[in-house]
C-alpha cells in the first residue's frame, strides 16, 4: 500500500512539474479600470467620471464577478502582469483596493514574481492605502506628476501640488515600494523651456524607476480642447526640442529609453505595457477595457450604469467584438513594435506574415540616411529619437507600402520551398 501511494505521489509530482512547464509557456496580462477620480483632468480622454463615490460598492461588486467569471476562460495561462488603471484607483480606498486584489489572486494563476502595477495620484496617497497595496502583492505603483509647477498643474486642473506629490513618493518608499513610475506632459499651456527642464530636474530627484514623458494632446471635446483658442501652446517644434532634450538628459541620469515615450532603469520595463507594443495577449475587466485574447480583440462599454447592471441583472456589456485576420496582425506588428527600441526584423515578418519585407526595407534605409531609423547588427530595424517624433507618418508610410505589396502573397523563398516539395 505504502509501495502504491509513493508511486502516486510520484506521478502527481510529475503532473504537476509538466503544468507548471505548459504555464510557463502560455502568459497573460489582466487590465482592471476603475473608472472614478476625484476630479477630471482637462486634457483627459480617458473613461472617468469625477465623483460618483456612492457607486463604487457597486462597481466593485460588478467587477469582482466580471473576474471570476472570465477565470476559468484563462486556465492554462500563467498571469505575469497586472495592471490596475484608470480614472484613479487610489480613490476607492484601502478595503475595496483590497478585495479586488484578492479576487485576482485567488481566481488567476499568478507568477511568483507577478509585477503587480497600480496607478495612484498624488492626493490620494497614504500610508494605510500603500500599506494594503504593498500586503496584497502590488509591486509596481504608478503615479502622475506632470508638472512640478503649481501654476501649470492649475491650468489643467490637476487636483494636487508638487509638493503633495514629493510627500507622496516618500509615502511610496517608506512602504517598500522599489519599482515607482511618474508620468509628466510636456508643451502644457504657457509652458517654457527653461520650466519644462525645471519639472524633469525636480522629477529626477525624486530618483524613480521609470519615467514616462507625454506630449500634450488636445482631444476633441475635452474641457482644454474647448479652451484651445485662449491658451498659449507649444508650436511642434518646440514641443519636439523639449523631446529631444528630455532623451538626452534621461539617458545622461542612466534611463534607457525602450519606448517612445517611456524610460526605465536597468531591469524596470514596464513588462504589461510592453504586451500592447509586442502584440501579447491581454484580457480587460471594467467599462471602456480591452482585451485581446485568444485571437479575438473585444471592449466593453464605456457607461458606468450599464456596465454595472450587466453584471449584476445579465445585460449586455460587450461593445465590440472582432477577429483579427493574419494581415491585420501584419499591420498591428508594424504600428506597435515601431513604437519601441525592440523594432521589427525581415525574417520574423516574412516568416510570421508571409509578406514580403523588401519595399519595407527599402523605405527604412531611406529613413536611416535622414538619422531617422537605425539597423542593429541583428538585422532588427528601430526608430531613433528623431524618428520618434515623426512616428506616425513614417509608419504610415511603410503601412502604405505594405498595402500596395500585399498582394505578394507566396514570397521567392515560400515557391522555392513548395517545388521542392
């Protein structure tokens, strides 16, 4: 008997060992939002509503259930990557932030070394809320700064100081955080050059992990894009100077730059945002999320209510719903990876998309004789900062080449293969 229960055991053992082989192979990022802040930025476009605290039992009861019932959909996959997001997660306070991260850790096969991501603002910070955060496993926080002038933050009706948000950080490492992101804008109303080097010496200081630098956008119907005529704005060749000497200086402080607007030390990528610029697979949880996951790329609604209430009365949540041919994956694979230092390489598109690379190489050597593109010794191809900034024409140009030369379906070396065969 005691012969029949070891060799049990054994196999049991070696079960075990082969799953946790499989899981290693099969990873997964999960995006929860949490759609509620204190106050609506001006240039935000993001799914938020500003107040509406008398929802968030609610909303977080809608949520958890969203989690459990998508869980046994992702059996099989290891979750590497968490990222809580929003609006402001720090405002549901310690015990809802709490029971969220328990339900994900109790439904999802975590990864020992999971990086666990939740996004803060600086007034929403304190030491009870860091606490819990730190206890349910978060091991990433992410918080928004931009700008270290008061007048600046006013004009764009961020709800904090710059000093709130150097209390913040020391709140942040005297929790145990080690892994800290902060966000700031440049080209902000009235901003100047000397101030914008002003905001990222000051933000330097504060010596974070990661860095990440945007450019202000105006999107239709937000409250800054209604005011736009009344502002004084950076022209884009500022904006482009305060870029370009922003890489520089971070590179100087030991910050690499592996996206176009994001900045780390040695080993502190961010490993979720980097599935969206390699085309891993993602699953969304909460109003106006997406996911991309098994093939398929779907969102939900962006409305509160009727998000809630298809949780909790069955209503319909699912706002889009599509799946994504090979081509399209040829196209994402152009847009997303030219967005990072981790480019695109000719064998791996020929062989993945079965398209052919050659005008597309032809145009990224034109853009590397301007300094826009560089070739690494691999054979991978990647924009340089100049080509950052250009970004958006330059890929719409190599996807206007793609377009004329799809047609070129079987590639030289594919026929050469088939008669062989």
């Amino acid at each position: 008997m005691k012969k029949q229960i070891k060799q049990h055991q054994k196999r049991e053992r070696k079960l075990q060992k082969q799953r946790l082989k499989e899981l290693r192979g099969r990873r997964l990022g999960l995006y929860i939002h949490i759609p509620f802040c204190r106050q609506k930025c001006d240039y935000c476009d993001f799914y938020s509503l500003p107040g509406n605290g008398d929802r968030m039992e609610d909303y977080i009861k809608a949520l958890t259930l969203h989690l459990e019932e998508v869980a046994p959909r992702t059996e099989g996959f290891a979750v590497d990557t968490v990222y809580v997001g929003g609006g402001t997660p720090s405002v549901l306070g310690e015990e809802r932030l709490k029971r969220l991260l328990k339900t994900v850790d109790k439904r999802y096969q975590l990864e020992r070394h999971c990086e666990t991501t939740v996004e803060v603002n600086p007034e929403s910070v304190t030491p009870r809320l860091l606490k819990t955060l730190h206890k349910g496993g978060v091991n990433r926080i992410s918080m928004g700064i931009q700008s270290c002038h008061d007048e600046e933050l006013a004009l764009i009706n961020r709800p904090h100081t710059f000093a709130q948000a150097q209390e913040a950080v020391g709140m942040i490492r005297g929790a145990g955080f080690k892994n800290l992101n902060l966000d700031l804008i440049f080209g902000l109303p009235s901003q100047t050059m000397d101030r914008w080097q002003e905001s990222v010496e000051a933000v330097l200081a504060l010596e974070p992990e990661h860095l990440s630098l945007y450019g202000l956008t105006l999107e239709e119907g937000t409250p800054l894009w209604q005011r736009r005529d009344q502002l004084t704005l950076a022209d884009g060749d500022l904006q482009a100077d305060m870029y370009l000497w922003a890489v520089e200086r971070l590179s100087q402080a030991g910050y690499d730059q592996y996206e176009i607007s994001n900045f780390a030390r040695e080993g502190k990528r961010s490993r979720h945002n980097l599935k969206y610029w390699m085309g891993r697979e993602y699953v969304g949880f909460g109003p106006g999320a997406h996911s991309d996951f098994g093939g398929r790329r779907y969102s939900y609604v962006r409305n509160l209510e009727r998000y809630i209430d298809g949780m909790l009365s069955g209503g319909k949540i699912v706002d889009a719903s599509e799946l994504i041919p090979a081509e399209e994956r040829g196209y994402e694979y152009l847009m997303l990876r030219l967005r990072t230092v981790m480019g695109i390489d000719g064998v791996e598109y020929n062989r993945t998309f079965r398209m052919n690379f050659a005008p597309l190489e032809a145009l990224l050597r034109q853009y590397q004789d301007r300094g826009w593109a560089v070739q690494e010794e691999s054979g991978r191809w990647h924009f340089t900062p100049n080509g950052f900034l250009l970004s958006n024409q330059l890929i719409g140009e190599l996807l206007e080449a793609q377009e004329e030369n799809k047609l070129e379906t079987v590639l030289p070396w594919y026929q050469q293969e088939m008669s062989v065969k």
